[in-house]
DNA sequence: TTGATATTTCGACAAATGTCGAACAATGCG
DNA sequence: CGCATTGTTCGACATTTGTCGAAATATCAA
C-alpha cells in the first residue's frame, strides 16, 4: 500500500467523521462497544439503538451507515431484521498511531 | 461545554482532516513537529516547505490552512514574510482520547 | 523605488454532500 | 395471509466544498 493509498483511506475515514450526525452515531457505538467489552460479551449494536438524539430520517441513517462502512471505520452484519454494526478495531489502530506519534504529549 | 459542543468541535476537525490535501499538509507538519522535536529546537514550518508533492495552487493552500487553523488543528503566526504552522498539542491530545479510549487495542 | 517572494482576498463555478419523501424489500409475528 | 419492524433504494434539491485565476497586500532586498 503507497503513502499515496494510504492517505486516500485516511482522508476518507476523517471525512466519515467529518460529519456531526455520522460521528454522533460513530461515537455512540464506540460506548456501546466498550460497554459491551466490559459486559465481558460481543457487542450487538442494531441501528435504532444507535440513534440517541439523532434527529435525521431513516433514508439518512442508512446513507451514513454505508458511508462509514466503507470508510472502513464500522463493519456490518445482517441478523434477521436487524443490521449489527461494530467498530473495526483495526483501523482504529491506524488511526490512533497517526495521530499518536511515538506517544509523546 | 456541552457535549453537543464538543461533538460540533470534533466533527469540525476531522472534516478538516477529511480533504486528501489538507492531510497531506497536516501530515507533512506533523512530520517536520517531530523533527524539530527530535533536534530539540522549536519547529518553524513556513508554507511553502509543507508542499511536499501537493499539486494545488497557493490561493488553495492558503484556504486549506486557515480551514486546518478554524478547526483548531494548527496554530499559525506571522513572521516577516512567512506564515510558521504548528499543531496544537492540545487538541491532539483531545482527538487521541476519543480514538483511543482505555488505550485498549 | 523597483522588483521579487510569500501569502491573501475576491468572485466564480463545477462537483460533492446531506437531507428528504415516496416507494420498495425483507423479516418475523399473530 | 395481513401487518408491523427494520432497513434500503431512488430521485430530487439546496447547500457546501475545492479549486481556480486575477488582483491585492505585505515584507524584504537591491
């Protein structure tokens, strides 16, 4: 992967994040995440769960969920009627070693 | 400061980020940061010496750093002819503990 | 002063974005 | 089956964004 390549993924995901109702709804699976991390058990974020506070309709909600998908930020899962999304801890990594260099601060 | 606050902050600086040539600048200033860390002397990052590679015209470059500084990312100064960048440390520290909550991962 | 360097301001404009409503699709329940 | 839930697809549309060229500003040097 080029440093070109590269800066094109990590554009992408800050611009997934660059908006206040996609990060809300990003944010707000993070701490459903690490509620569930610490519940010990896998984490089962269907959508209408995700959306406290979120004053945007159903079309949207979809709309920014596949945005962040393929940011590569969430990944998703069909489960009967319902979409389980969870964060792809991998590009979280990446994401942090950027804006962590060497841990100083 | 609200939370809605701080999510408004938030979004507004990875929709900063969220362009392929603004990263690239930011990046570029993070490098040379370390750098000047690493020798021990404070970074004096003018413009020009930011463009590495960046294909963009300067009224652009100039747009994409007042943007980067209104987010908060960058913080600039006028010395003489030149406009020296530095990254607020600050708000990196900010963006970090929303990317790496727990340090877990 | 004349000129070079570094950056900004100003309009303009095509392209991308965020949102909507209406209609559609898939699943599960009684 | 008929119907409610949950989410998606499809246009549409106003707003925002990224970029440009031309002209302006500021600083320094000869």
């Amino acid at each position: 992967m080029s440093p070109k390549t590269d800066l094109r993924r990590l554009a992408r995901m800050f611009k997934a994040l660059g908006n206040e109702n996609r990060l809300q709804l990003f944010v707000n699976l993070l701490e459903e995440s690490q509620l569930d991390l610490a519940k010990g058990r896998t984490h089962d974020c269907f959508l209408t769960k995700l959306l406290g506070g979120l004053d945007i309709g159903a079309p949207t909600v979809s709309h920014h969920v596949k945005e962040l998908a393929d940011a590569g930020l969430i990944d998703t899962q069909r489960d009967g009627k319902q979409l389980i999304c969870s964060v792809n801890p991998e590009v979280m990594r990446e994401l942090r070693a950027l804006l962590a260099p060497g841990d100083q601060g």
